[in-house]
C-alpha cells in the first residue's frame, strides 16, 4: 500500500508506505491512480514524482555551484568559461543521450551560459541563481512556459479520462528531467575530476567538505531527530529522484531486517550508473572517452580505506558516515561499497543505536563509542 502524508519534521508531503514498497517508482502510482479513475489521488502523486526528481537536482546544482566557487577561489586564471570548457563541453551532448562525441559549442552572457551541440534537440542553458546552477532545456523562460503548457496538457487529459495522452505526455516530460539529471550529476563527477588534476586527488576530503559542508550541515540539522523510519522513507525517496534502477524507473529495494533496513540498489542512478554507463541512454562509463572521470587510486577514510573507488561515490562516505559522525556522534547510514562495478551497493539504517556496529565507525577512520556490547552484526563493511 503507497500511503503519501505530510511531514511535520520535513514540512512537506513525503511517502510514508511499508519498508517493502517504498522501494516501488512513483509513476506506476500515478498511472494506477488515473485508471483506476481516482483523478485528483492522480494529481497529487504526479507533483510528489516530481518533487523527488527536484529534490536530487537541487542538491546537485547546489554542490556543483560550490565546487566551481572553489576553483574561481584557488585559481585565479580560470573563470567560468573556461571551467565549463574543460568540465562540460566534451561530453554534455554523450551524456544527453547521442551516440558519438560531439564537443559543445559555449556563449555566456552575464550570469547564462549556453550549450550547443550540433545533433542534439535542446541547446542547454546553465544559469546562476541563488548559489546553485539552474539547468534548463532551451532558455529559463521558454522552459518556464513549456512547462506551463504541459502542465495545464497533463491535466486536461487527465480530466478527461485520456490515458494515453496522459502517458504520452509524462513521458515526454520524464525524458527532459532525465536529461538535466544526468548532466547535473555528471558535471559533479567532471568538477571533482578537475579538482584533483589540479590539486591532487588527496585533496578531495577536504574538498568535498569544504563544498558539501555549507548545504549538508543545514539539511542534516533538520532531520537530527528523525526515526530510523523516516531516515529510511528520505533515503529511499532520494534514490528514487536520482532515477535508480536498471530501468531509470525509481526502483530499489528495500529489506526489513531485525536491526536494520537494507536499500540494495541493483544500479543506483548517480555513481553506479555513471561507472556502468547507462543502457537506457546508451552511453557508456564515465571512466572511457569523451567522459575521462577520474577514480580515486589510493586509500582514503572518505574513500573506506580502499584503492580504485569511484570519484563520485566517496561522497557517500562522508555525507552518510563522517560528517554525521562527526556532527551527531553518529552515522546516518553505513554503507557498502561494491567490490566491482558491476555489482550492487547497499546501505543501511539501524533501527537503534546499538545495532550499529563497530565498522561504521572504523571503516571511515572514526573511534566507535564505548559501550557494554557490540551489535551482533556479522556483514562487514566496505574497507
């Protein structure tokens, strides 16, 4: 059962279903809602899936915004021409699904910079706002009013009961927000590849605090006393916006253990699916040509104390288990690091304090806190 209620503690509609659905996409709620002729549940559902893809793509602009501030900071030759030259240019047209390289063309006018790749249907706009990097298809305004006019499209066809319009519709929308995800997430990988070519690839611990700090410290301040329960429903809501599972749909899974939850996720939609590459898409490893991103070769805590980890995926050792550790004295989720690429990742949420176990703490460089017993916990972590 998808049960959709409003949060108090996050002050917005959040899904509240069983552990073992939250793992199932929003969409196919939509679509059942509209079949099943329950119209305005339909409407609803429809904005939530939307709020969770806007979540993930806010987070990301935002973390792109203060990495490129870090290097205009350090670096006083580059600008932001020439930062978007060496981290966008060469591969944005890939990453929006064209099968050959095609290098983009880039104009900035005051605070607007514009992409264009011959071949492909949108010209990319990027635009300061706020401390983040608003990314959209074709000029802010004349995506403003494309979305405009879906929206009132989508309701119309869903007033009048015509599912396939409807579906049509969202699927010409879910392929535009597929698009600004994946160059959102893949500029964040190129920025942290660029990065450490500069300064090495040590620097990136202290990078990565320096640019996630600002915007994780206030998110996790929010939610320091959330349940087990909760973590788990923003966690999993979270994979869900970055688009996961071998399909792009959402999907993962998630299992009730005693002690702890478990998110396996087959292909999350960010780090696993970059290193892959993308089926759905059809572009390949983020690692190979035009793409270049790095891995990180030596033994870091922010890297689980393992050689040859995903640039991208170090972020979760630090914002699941350092700098909550560090903040909350405690983990906000340990994690599993694939031993290969191509096999899954998991993390977990304890249900108490107890049940953590002492590699949370260790596999991340951290003391674990004195206590009278060690949760039995057998599965080992990454490092």
């Amino acid at each position: 059962m998808h049960i959709l209620r409003y949060s108090d503690k996050l002050n917005r509609m959040i899904r509240q279903d069983t552990p073992e659905d939250l793992g199932k996409p929003t969409r196919p709620i939509v679509e059942q809602s509209m079949q099943e002729g329950r119209v305005e549940d339909a409407k609803q559902w429809l904005d939530y899936l939307f709020q969770e893809i806007a979540g993930i793509q806010y987070l990301l602009s935002v973390w792109s915004w203060y990495m490129v501030q870090y290097i205009l900071e350090r670096k006083t030759e580059y600008n932001l021409e020439l930062i978007l030259k060496e981290s966008v240019a060469p591969w944005i047209g890939v990453s929006a699904g064209l099968r050959e390289q095609q290098v983009a063309s880039l104009k900035i006018e005051n605070d607007l910079a514009k992409l264009d790749v011959r071949g492909l249907n949108w010209r990319i706009y990027l635009r300061q706002v706020e401390k983040r990097f608003f990314l959209t298809l074709d000029t802010p305004q004349a995506q403003d009013v494309r979305r405009s006019e879906w929206q009132l499209a989508i309701h119309d066809a869903m007033d009048a009961g015509h599912f396939e319009q409807f579906k049509l519709l969202l699927d010409q929308r879910m392929a535009e927000e597929l698009i600004i995800h994946d160059i959102l997430c893949d500029w964040v990988w190129a920025l942290m590849t660029l990065i450490a070519r500069e300064w090495g690839e040590a620097s990136l611990g202290d990078v990565q605090r320096a640019t996630e700090e600002p915007w994780i410290k206030v998110r996790y301040e929010k939610i320091r006393d959330i349940t087990p329960e909760e973590s788990l429903q923003l966690s999993v809501e979270a994979h869900r916006g970055h688009l996961a599972g071998p399909r792009r749909d959402g999907s993962v899974q998630v299992i009730d253990e005693p002690e702890r939850y478990v998110i396996h996720l087959e292909q999350c939609g960010s780090g696993s699916r970059m290193t892959r590459g993308d089926p759905i898409v059809g572009n390949g490893s983020r690692l190979e040509p035009p793409f270049n991103f790095i891995n990180i070769q030596g033994a870091y805590e922010w890297t689980w104390f393992r050689n040859d980890v995903c640039g991208y995926c170090t972020h979760c050792a630090i914002v699941n288990q350092i700098l909550p550790i560090e903040w909350l004295g405690r983990p906000m989720r340990g994690t599993r690091y694939p031993d290969h690429p191509n096999l899954p990742c998991e993390w977990y949420i304890y249900k108490t304090p107890e049940a953590v176990p002492d590699e949370a703490y260790t596999s991340v460089g951290k003391k674990p806190p004195e206590r009278k017993k060690q949760a039995d916990i057998s599965e080992e972590f990454a490092g």
